[in-house]
C-alpha cells in the first residue's frame, strides 16, 4: 500500500490543493485547526480525511 514515502518538506514547488477556510466561518476553522493538528504529528490519513471533510463543507455551506 504505502510503498513510497511522502517526504516531509513537500509543496515547496507544487502545493497540493487543500481547501482554505472562509474567513469568519467556525465550520471551516474547525476542521483546519484539526488538520493542522493531524499534519503535526504525521498522520496523513487525518489530514487527507479533514481535506474531503472541508471540500464537503465547501459544497454544501460556501457552494463553491
Ligand atoms: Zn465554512
């Protein structure tokens, strides 16, 4: 499964398209907050989990 290992320094160059949180918007803060948190101690399944969560949240409450 996880043959390759992401580097740690990754998107110096290339940053990978996460959603940003709306300005003003607790939903969104939230879910960055916890995913900073998850990025902080290497777990990347939380990260990329909180990525999908706030794309959901995105669609459904900024409809962009
Ligand atoms: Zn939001």
């Amino acid at each position: 499964m996880a043959s390759t290992q992401q580097p740690q320094g990754y998107g110096l160059t290339e940053l990978p398209p996460e959603p940003r949180a709306v300005p003003g918007c607790s939903a969104c803060l939230d879910i960055c907050v916890r995913r900073k948190n998850s990025r902080s101690r290497g777990d990347h399944s939380a990260v990329s989990d909180a990525n999908v969560k706030l794309r959901q949240h995105h669609a459904e409450a900024h409809n962009s």
